[in-house]
C-alpha cells in the first residue's frame, strides 16, 4: 500500500507550478486539500466536470480559451435511492441542482451562454425522461421540462449535436426523443440555437470559439455516431451499419464518440457505445473495439455504457489504455468484475486508476474477493479533471456533493499526460 500512499499526495512545488500558489505557499500534501473549494477556471486551462446527482449521466467542459460544452443530462425517478442518494437533495430536480453547478463554475463572463450542447444518444439517462418533473414548458413549444429540455430553461445553447435520425426505418426511436426533438426544435425556431448534423470523422467541427488561434493545439475529433466509425484516416469512416443487422441494433450502440486533445493530454468520451453485434455471416462486428482503435491511447476515459457489463471490452481498453477511467454511476451493476479486469488487467496502480462518481456499498461488498480493489477510488460525489500548463499535466479532484459549496475531498495530481 506504499506506492498507493505514494499516488495520492502531490509536492508543494508542484502544486504552486500548477497554479495553486495559495495552497503551495502552506506547504501541504494532496490529501490536505480537504474543505479547500475547487479552484475557478482559468484561462489557459481545460476543466472537464462529471456532476453526480443519483439518476444519470451529466458532464460540462471549459475549454482552454472559454469555450463551453454540456454533454448529457439526466431527470429521472430513482428507484434505488438506498444505494445512490439523489444529491444535494430532493427539493429540486435533478436537472436544476446541475444547472446550478454549472452556473457556479462557468466563465464568469458568459452570462446564460453554452456554446455547444450534444447528446450522446436518446435514453433517459442521458436527456432526460419526458415524465419527470410533469412541467410543460409554457409558451415555449410542447415539451415536458424534463433533462437538457429544463437545462433550456437557465441557458442558451449555440449549437446542439445529436445521433439525429437514421434513415433506415428498423432503428427504433426512444419514447424520450419525442419530447427531446421538440425542445430542439423550438430551440431552432427562435433562432436561439443551431442544429448542425454531427459529421463523424470530423476534425474540429467543434472547436473553440473565443480565441482559436491561440490554442492551436486543441482539437475535437468526431469519431462515431449511429455506428458510423472514423477509421483513421482523413476522409474515410467505416459505416458498420452495412455489417449489422438492422434489427439487432439498440440505441446504446448509436451513441457519439468524441476525443478531445490539448496538447499532449487526449480524453475520450463515448456515452453508453458498448456490445458486439453479429453481421450477417456469422462474423463479429465489435462496435465499441472500432471506436477505441479510432480513439487510440488516452489520459483519460470516460467509461462506456457506466461500465456496465456488456461495455469496457478488452479491445476497446487495451487500445484506450487510459491512466483515468471515470464512471458516471446511478445502477447497481454499474460496478463490474469483468469491465474492472479489463480496465486494471496487465497494469500496476500507479498506471491506472478507475474512478466512480459513487459506489453502491452493497455492490463493493458482494465484489469485496475481486483482486482489482486497489485501482478503485470512489469519489462518492462529483469527479473533476484540471488539465494546466498547455496540456502537459493535469489533476483530478473528488469534490464533495451534499452541497452546493464544491469542497474538495480529494486531489489526484498532478500527472503528466502521456502525450508529454
């Protein structure tokens, strides 16, 4: 447990380098973080925030020059409240608690602003329920205040990337779409927003819209939507949807898959991309195996499909080798032995570490012979990536989320990327 004791704690000297002169200056370790709040963005700096509420999948980006990105977000009953607690309580929505966290750690400059607004893919995990809170949103087009749509209500989003739709008709839509695809569209109609359809394979199709030029080493690569996969090579993307049977396609395999890189530092996101699907001779057409080699090497991944049993294959997480793996958690299976093998497989702690936003206690305890506990650090709260110095390093903060205040519980850091 040495090296362990060894990975959580961070110099003095290397903190101040970092740009926590403040904390530098006391003289204290990582782990004395404790109750010190997240530190604002600063520009130079990338923060990629993974907001734990209890129900889903909710994350926000600050890019280098201000850009701002929210991807997903959840509004869903929970049934399993035991295990994981909706936070910081029931008195709002889900959706409002993550506006409002957003809304503290934004530019201070931006105003009601969001420059991008993507969803993975249409489950309610991830936009929203269509049912919960049983608000319509009154004058503003007939849609239920439910996930992004009621994140609608406290920002303006410029431009919105989805899967869209596919135009073969034994795709089948979620009942959630519905409700989504009429807050898009309302969107649209004011002239509020845009609705530009993902192009996958592209590079900066999404890029910085403040000062681009000064970060000429930040770049977004489109890599997969609707089973569409980049190959690698400029111009040239692998429609899989010509291996695999229509009908055995479900709507976690059609999410979209994009790796953003500053400098050296590369971060792959993939919302529930997961499963293999047989074509039509009886090979093996492995989806999410595709969009890890796309990816390539990464400092850190968010996990697919929450880490549940059917994602995280070997192909994809020995093609991703990633030092940080983040799991938004809302389910019981969302902890698993077998994706836990392929993650920590073959590496050594202080080259790979899983961390989820929470861990049901009951789940860690039915698991508690697996061998693979000393790579797991719970953030039983809210995980946050601060990538500094141009890319070349970043932190990883577990803040706590029972209230509104983002105090730190824990810092991981400062790592160099691999890219270095």
């Amino acid at each position: 447990m040495g090296s362990r004791r060894d990975f959580l704690k961070t110099s003095a000297a290397a903190i101040g380098a970092c740009g926590i002169g403040a904390w530098a200056a006391k003289g204290i370790g990582a782990e004395e973080f404790a109750g010190q709040t997240l530190p604002d963005w600063r520009e130079g700096e990338m923060f990629l925030h993974f907001i734990y509420s209890g129900v889903g999948e909710n994350m926000f980006y600050v890019f280098p020059d201000g850009t701002t990105m929210l991807l997903d977000t959840a509004d869903r009953l929970s049934k399993q409240e035991d295990q994981f607690p909706i936070l910081p309580n029931k008195s709002r929505p889900v959706s409002e608690w993550i506006a409002r966290y957003i809304a503290a750690v934004k530019p201070q400059d931006s105003g009601r602003s969001i420059d991008y607004m993507m969803l993975s893919h249409y489950h309610a995990d991830h936009c929203g329920s269509g049912k919960y809170p049983p608000v319509k949103a009154d004058g503003r087009g007939d849609y239920v205040l439910s996930g992004l749509a009621n994140m609608g209500e406290f920002f303006d989003f410029g431009a919105i990337y989805d899967r869209g739709d596919p135009k073969q008709p034994k795709f089948e839509l979620c009942p959630t779409h519905k409700n989504y695809t009429k807050f898009v569209e309302w969107k649209v109609s004011q002239g509020i927003s845009t609705h530009p359809e993902f192009a996958v394979g592209a590079l900066d199709q999404i890029h910085l819209t403040k000062k681009r030029e000064s970060y000429p080493d930040f770049h977004i690569r489109n890599l997969a939507g609707n089973i569409v996969v980049w190959s690698g090579k400029e111009g040239v993307n692998d429609d899989l949807r010509l291996l695999i049977p229509e009908a055995t396609v479900n709507e976690n395999a059609l999410s979209l898959a994009i790796l953003i890189s500053y400098g050296p530092f590369k971060y792959f996101t993939g919302g529930d991309i997961s499963d293999g699907y047989k074509d039509p001779a009886g090979g093996f057409a492995n989806v999410e195996g595709r969009v890890g080699t796309a990816a390539g090497e990464v400092d850190v991944c968010k996990t697919n499909h929450h880490t549940y049993k059917d994602a995280m294959r070997k192909e994809f997480t020995s093609a991703v080798r990633a030092r940080f793996y983040i799991t938004n958690v809302w389910d019981y299976y969302h902890l698993c032995d077998n994706t836990m093998v392929n993650m920590t497989k073959g590496r050594s702690v202080d080259e790979t570490t899983v961390c989820p936003t929470w861990v049901s206690p009951k789940r860690l305890a039915e698991l508690a012979d697996c061998p693979w506990h000393e790579y797991l650090q719970p953030a039983y709260g809210h995980v946050v990536v601060r990538v500094v110095d141009g890319g070349q390093r970043y932190f990883v903060y577990h803040l706590d989320a029972t209230d509104e205040r983002r105090r730190i519980k824990r810092v991981l850091g400062p790592f160099e990327s691999k890219g270095k």
